[in-house]
C-alpha cells in the first residue's frame, strides 16, 4: 500500500520532489484555497501518474510562455518538476518549479553551401589611362569671392 496518502495534503510540495522529475500532464483544473482571510481560485496540474501541483504565478507563466495562453493545449505535455527554493514573504522556502520538458526535436537540415560566385574578369581599360584622355590643368580655378559679412561692432575702449 502506498501511504503517500496519508502522510500529505492532496498536492504535490518540494518536500515530495528529492529528486528532479519529468510528469506528463493528464489534465489542468481550479480549485478553491484559503489564502489569508479570502478564498482564491487556483489552476491545478493532474499528472498522468495522478499527482497534482497547485500552480503560482511563476510556473504558469513558465507554462503559457511554453505551450501557450491555453490549458487545453498543454494536454499531453510533459514537464520537468523539481524542488527549488525561492523567496515567500521575505524568507527563503522549498518551491516546486515546473518548467517545460526539452524536446528534442530533428534536426533541420543543413542548406547546401552555394557555389562561389564566379570572378569576373576586369578588362584591360579600367586599369590603364586612355591615350586620348587630357592631362587636367595644373593650376586651380579662382575660388568665388567670400561672401559679405558685416564688420563686428566696434567696442568702447575701457581703461583697467
């Protein structure tokens, strides 16, 4: 028999995770807990092997980045859960972290490299000056007559 059952509550806590684990998700549900003094909705993760995590706002934003905004898409994912520890109301305390299980994917295949591009052969005439091309002159041309500005004004001598 195991007595899992009667040594915890009904979800899943660090203290349950010695060691980092891979769980496929069967199934995402709400559930009504006391927080404080209020009664608050929040989201449950069933695995298939049917343990259940309650979800903070970390792990399902973790989630949604992953497999997206909606529950029933995660369906059939898998996810890797482990103790961690994170801050909870200014103290350090065990955590369960979920984050989405690396899949490996094929590989994509590898573009062929293309050929090099051909080198185009320069003619003769871009490197060698015409014969019939002019000398330019030596001298420069008259540079245009500055323009007009008006004199500074004159300032009244002061004596020190």
């Amino acid at each position: 028999m195991d007595m899992q059952q009667f040594m915890g509550g009904q979800f899943m806590q660090a203290a349950d995770v010695p060691q980092p684990a891979y769980l496929t998700i069967a199934a995402v549900e709400t559930t009504q807990l006391p927080d404080g003094g209020t009664v608050k909705t929040k989201a449950v993760l069933l695995f298939t092997d049917n343990r259940r995590a309650v979800l903070n706002k970390t792990n399902t934003a973790s989630l949604a980045a992953a497999f997206g905004r909606d529950s029933s898409q995660w369906i059939g994912r898998t996810v890797l859960i482990r103790a961690e520890s994170a801050m909870f109301q200014g103290k350090l305390v065990p955590a369960l972290r979920l984050y989405p299980a690396q899949v490996q994917q094929q590989a994509a295949p590898v573009p062929p490299v293309p050929p090099p591009a051909p080198v185009m052969p320069q003619p003769a005439a871009v490197f060698q000056q015409p014969a019939a091309q002019q000398p330019l002159p030596l001298t420069p041309a008259t540079p245009p007559a500055p323009a007009a500005f008006p004199a500074p004004p004159q300032l009244p001598d002061v004596p020190y």
